[in-house]
C-alpha cells in the first residue's frame, strides 16, 4: 500500500487533463505560428483553451485577457522579477521572507541591494504594519506576495496587501500556485497585478503554468524572441499541456467545497498526533491554513529520519517544499518564523489531495506513532531504501 501526502509538490494526473493532453497531442501537434490550415485550427484551438482559462480567472476583457501561457511557475516569477528589476534601474522590490525560492533567487539576483524583504509573524503571515512602511518611502515598484505558503500553507492577507499597493500605486506579484485548486480562481486574479499559477499543482501535467496581468501590468515581457503570446513570451506554446491544465482547473470548480472535509480530517489528524506524541508541535495551528497543509515539528530525531521510516511503510511526506528537500539549508520559511535550527530539522510536511481518505489520515497518524517508538528505541532503518 501506498499513501501519497505530499500534494503541495505535485498532484497526480486527472482523468480529465490525461484526456485532454491525448487528443491535443494527436490531433493539434502543428506549430500554432505555421501558415497552413492545420496549423491555423491549432492557434484557434489555443486561443479558446485561452478564453476557457479566462472565464474561470473571472477576466472579462475577451480583446486581452492579459492570459500569458508558460513552462511553469518557476518561469513566470523569474522573468517578471528580472523585467521588472532591469525596467526600473532606481527602484526597489519588497518581498515577504516566506516567498518560494523562484522568486527570492531571482529577486535577489536582479535586484540586488534593492531588495526589501517584509517581515513574516510567528503565526506565517506577512507583517501588513512593515508593508506600508516600506511603500511609504515611495521607492517601490514591485511587491511580491505569495497567496499562500506551499510549506505551513499559511494564507496570506492579499486582500490587504492589494489595498496597500493600490494606495501607494505599485504594482502587486502574486504566486498563488497553492491556491489555485483549492480557492476560488477569481477571488485571487481580482486582487493581484501579476498571478502566478502552475498546472502540476493541480492535477495537469508539469512544465505548463499561467502568468495574469491587470492592466497596469500588461507591458511586461517574460522571454523575447518570437511573437507569441502576443510577444509577451517567446517559445512554441506547449497546447496539450496547456489543454491539460485548463480541463483540470476546470474539473476543479465544483469540487471546491469538498476542501472542507481534508479541512476535517487534517485538523482530527492533528488533534491524534498531538494527544498520542507529547512534545509535537503544529505550525501556525491558529492560523488561517490551506485545508490540505500540516507542517509538524516532531519531538525527536531529525525530519529526515521520520521521511526515512515513513517511506518504508508507504507514506511519502516531505520535509519542506521539494525545491529544497535535498539541501542542508533549513527553511527560510521556518526561520524568518522564528523556529531555531533543532525544530526545523525536526519539521514535517504533510499535504493530502481531494481524494485522501480517512482511513489514510488514520493510517498516517498509526505510522507516525510506529516511528516515534522505532526512533526512541534507537531502531535503524530496516531493508533496503532507496532514496
Ligand atoms: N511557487 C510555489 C509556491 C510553489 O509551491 C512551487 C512549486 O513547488 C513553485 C512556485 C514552482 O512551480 P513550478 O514547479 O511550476 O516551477
């Protein structure tokens, strides 16, 4: 048997998007750009999957949704950082210390010394209070605010940090790659300048995602080289991938509500470990959370033991996001929320997708009690691991 909990990495494939990626892969393999009729039913065919992505964005404006298609989110915050870093050669970039590293490398690599990172509270939520104070100085141009947090699945108050950027008129980055999937597409699109979102995260293939601009953002180029995407984004646009990722958000629509019972089941989950394993502590228990995130600093024994152990009984969980699981560094996350070196690599991820059972959680927090007895008593791994 195996128990899949790490959904904040990647999702498995939807029936629906392996459907869609087929029939585009067989039938609309031509170049969209190609001057033929084939060709041209492959431009046509994108621009639909472009105005489907539009409608459940909630973008009315059909003569340019300012929809840009792209190979993931990694992309999209690179080149929207490195735009906007070399368009504006005076001003700074304020991000929050919890961002994804696709967006602190690039921020810190193209903006250098003009970098501003806001503050985070030990609950994970951004400090709104050291926002303004930072727009206040009116050196600004960018704010790069993540909607939710892919390691504590904290959610982060856009809501506010879009009153603040209106207000002081700079423009507003939103890697919402957690959300979507999860929230309501609309709410997070009707608030930002620039939104972020990555197909893998919700059921599509990987190496396609999506970049919205507002009006206001609509100027920015991510990869020159080519005219498509309206010469926003140079590359051959990857259709099946991108008609993969549209079925799959869509699929996800009705299914929004359902949220609330990982919501249940995570929240009983926590309730177990924390009675049945004195010592363990929920980061940002209080805080408004995705419903499928728990991030669990263990008693005893480094993560990576726990990842180890659990792995052996079929239970794949994370000890952070996966972009830095192989590295020594401790989250970045964690730090700038105050935990010291012993807790974060004493921290576990779990996150559960739509269809986790729980018989699942069940089962997650038995194994996590078999561990805690294995590692007190000093067992070692047994047979073979291959990591
Ligand atoms: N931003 C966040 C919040 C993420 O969780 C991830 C993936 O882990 C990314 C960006 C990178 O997305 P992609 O795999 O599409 O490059």
């Amino acid at each position: 048997m195996s128990f899949y909990f790490d959904h904040n990495a990647t999702t498995p494939l939807s029936v629906a998007a392996r459907q869609a990626w087929l029939e585009a892969v067989e039938k609309f393999w031509q170049n969209p750009s190609s001057l033929y009729p084939e060709a041209g039913a492959v431009a046509r065919r994108l621009e639909d999957e472009r105005e489907s992505l539009a409608q459940l964005l909630g973008v009315n404006d059909v003569e340019d949704p300012g929809i840009v298609f792209t190979s993931g989110a990694t992309e999209s915050n690179n080149a929207t950082i490195a735009h906007f870093a070399h368009a504006n050669p005076d001003k700074y970039c304020a991000l929050s210390a919890i961002e994804h590293p696709s967006v602190d490398a690039p921020a810190s690599l193209h903006f250098g010394e003009r970098l501003i990172k806001v503050a985070v509270s030990t609950d994970g939520t951004i400090s709104l209070a050291n926002l303004e104070q930072i727009l206040a100085k009116g050196n600004v141009c960018l704010v790069c605010i993540m909607a939710a947090n892919n390691e504590t699945g904290v959610i982060q108050p856009c809501s506010e940090v879009s009153s603040l950027c209106r207000k002081y008129n700079v423009l507003f980055h939103c890697d919402a790659v957690q959300w979507f999937g999860k929230y309501d597409p609309t709410a997070i699109v009707a608030l930002a300048d620039i939104v972020v979102g990555s197909a893998h995260k919700f059921g599509a293939p990987k190496g396609t995602g999506f970049l919205r601009t507002s009006e206001r953002a609509r100027h920015l180029q991510l990869q020159s080289g080519g005219p498509q995407e309206q010469r926003r984004r140079a590359g051959t646009e990857n259709l099946p991938g991108i008609a993969a990722m549209v079925r799959a958000l869509e699929e996800t629509t009705p299914n929004l509500s359902l949220w609330e019972q990982q919501r249940e089941a995570r929240d009983c989950f926590e309730a177990t470990i924390v009675a049945n394993l004195p010592g363990t502590s929920i980061i940002a228990g209080n805080s408004q959370r995705l419903p499928n995130t728990s991030m669990l600093i263990m008693p005893s024994g480094r993560n990576l033991k726990w990842l180890t152990r659990l792995g052996q009984r079929g239970f794949s969980v994370s000890t952070g996001s996966a972009c830095s699981s192989g590295s020594e560094d401790g989250s970045h996350v964690l730090t700038s929320m105050g935990l010291s070196p012993s807790e974060i690599n004493r921290a576990l991820r779990i996150s559960s997708g739509l269809d986790t059972g729980r018989d699942q959680w069940d089962a997650l927090a038995k194994a996590l009690n078999e561990v805690a007895e294995d590692i007190n008593s000093g067992g070692s791994p047994a047979g073979k691991w291959i990591p």
